[in-house]
C-alpha cells in the first residue's frame, strides 16, 4: 500500500560508510544516525540512534575483507545490527549487500563439503531480514535457492554496457567468458552491447578445470582475431582466471583486451596480472574498493564504475510498494 511506511531510513556500518553515502546521495537523503562501540576484549555492539518504529528500514554493509575488519567480523556485525533494529521495532527490514560474502561456496564439491552461502542466508533470516538486495552473485540459481525471504539481484550489466560503448568503434568485438559456468552472464553482456551498437557482438569462452584450488585449461573456444574482446567475470580474486584468458585471446590475435567484473577483490599476485601488457584496461564496480593495489597501477589501467544510482533505483520503488 503506497504510504504505508513513514519514510526510508538507510543505515550502514562504519566499514561500508563510503559507498552507502553515495546511495544516500542518489536518494535524496542523508544516512540515518548510529552508534557501533569496541569493548576491550573484541566484542562490540551497534545501534540506530533514531526511531526505528513501524519504518522501513535498509542497512547497508559490503561483506569482504580489509585489513581492520574481516568478512566474517563485517557479517557478525551486520547481523547483530540488523537484529537490534528489529528488536526496536522496525517494520521491514532490507539487507543491502553489495558483496555477498561467500557466495563462491554455494554446492558441494566434496564429500561433507560445507554449502556456506546457504548458511549465510539462514543467518541473515534468523535475525530478522525481511528481504535482502545483492549485486551480482557468483551463481543466481544458487543464491535464489539459499534465500527463502524475497530477494533481489541487481546486475552491473547495464555500467557495463555504459563503458564499453564509449570505447568500441567500428572494429570487430568479441565477449569472452574465462570459464564455461560465465557464459550466460557473457552472452546476457554480449545481447545487450549488441543492442546498444545496433551490429553484432561475437561470443567466446575458455575452457577451464579447477581442482583442489589449481586452475588448468587453455582452450579458447570462439574467434577473437582482431577484435576488442572484452572478458567478462563476476569477480576477480588472485587474477588466475583472468590472466589465462588475456594470454589465450592475445594469442589468438585479438586486437585490444578489455577485462569488466563487477567485484575486484584483488589478492595477490593479482597487481601482476592486471599491470599484463597485454590487458589494456580493466573495468570494475565500487562494490569493494581496490585498496590491495597499488594507487599508480588503480590510476594506470582502472576504471571504477559508480553503483550508488542501482541500489538507489532499487531501493525507491520497494519503498513505495
């Protein structure tokens, strides 16, 4: 019912504070007023400073790790904030969660192997979340199946698309997808490029094997020969994946290679792998800042696109539904 909630209060803890003002900024509000506290022993506890009661409420908080917190003291924290809220009366509940920690772990590749993001779901449930909004997940199916309050997945595909169109022009371009799991999310990429340029768009994708955390499997399956490709991912971690893709397209004899994930988590050797000279630039969203990098290799070959306008679209119309 439109007017059923008083207003939009948007929370965010302390390590995700950044990114949460430049949604605010989108929305046309500040962030709401709270407190977290450190006690001596580690533990630690937040509040919201303002009235919760009967409002709808969105808390805010990136799940990685940085070098004060890790990504299993972010989740804690988030939870328990997200429960003290409700304890104080809220009446609807939002998790925004621009990197969803542990969202790789979602099946069972060895006996007894733990489904992680699916237990990661159920805690977020058990204090209280009504409903949780993400930015690209590893795997859609899985995250859909781990949640059972409502969800909603945003895509950076549209940013994506944005940037791209800015710098083709008439050459030939390909898509590439460094595995074969990323080829619907390469394809859904090379769709809506093609129906921004009005002309076709090539589809490619590498095969891959990983075993035991060892990547194997160098065959590039599509033609790249004097295209700008652009290699799509979800996220980029040590580079592993990525840089067998840059070499196998370079060998190909692509013409310019282009990287886009959506979360540039960058652990190391990862600096190495984007400074390639066979990469010419590489595309990521603010979902996690670049921190682990060095600031001259960030200015030399990233480009960070702004997230704030998608949690904002998404954000405004829940509110009012």
């Amino acid at each position: 019912m439109l007017g059923y909630y008083h207003s939009v209060k948007l929370f965010c803890l302390n390590a995700s504070r950044p990114l949460a003002e430049r949604v605010a900024l989108a929305l046309g509000q500040a962030l709401d007023a709270h407190e977290e506290r450190e006690f001596e022993d580690g533990e630690h506890k937040a509040r919201p400073l303002v009235s919760v009661l009967d409002e709808d409420v969105y808390i805010l908080q990136s799940l990685y790790s940085d070098p004060d917190q890790s990504v299993n003291d972010k989740l804690c924290r988030m939870l328990f904030f997200i429960g003290a809220v409700k304890d104080a009366g809220a009446q609807r509940v939002t998790a925004v969660i621009p990197y969803l920690g542990y969202a790789r772990k979602d099946r069972r590749t060895k006996s007894r192997d733990p489904v992680t993001s699916r237990y990661v779901a159920q805690l977020f449930e058990s204090v209280g979340t009504d409903r949780a909004i993400v930015l690209d997940v590893h795997n859609r199916a899985a995250f859909d199946n781990a949640f059972r309050c409502p969800t909603l997945h945003l895509e950076a595909r549209s940013l994506f698309v944005g940037y791209m169109r800015k710098l083709v022009r008439d050459e030939p371009i390909s898509v590439v997808s460094p595995d074969v799991g990323g080829v619907k999310r390469a394809r859904l990429l090379r769709d809506s490029l093609q129906q921004a340029l009005s002309r076709e768009v090539n589809l490619g994708f590498m095969e891959k094997q990983r075993s035991a955390g060892i990547v194997s499997g160098e065959t590039l399956v599509g033609d790249v020969r004097d295209s700008t490709v652009i290699i799509v991912d979800d996220l980029i971690s040590t580079g592993g994946t990525l840089i067998r893709a840059v070499e196998s397209c370079s060998r190909a004899g692509a013409a310019s290679i282009y990287a886009a994930a959506t979360h540039g988590l960058f652990i190391e050797p990862a600096g190495e792998v984007i400074d390639h000279a066979a990469l010419t630039r590489l595309v990521i969203t603010d979902s996690v800042p670049p921190f682990r990098l060095d600031p001259p290799l960030v200015q030399r070959k990233l480009d960070i696109l702004e997230t704030a306008p998608l949690f904002a679209e998404a954000i405004h119309p829940l509110h009012r539904a």
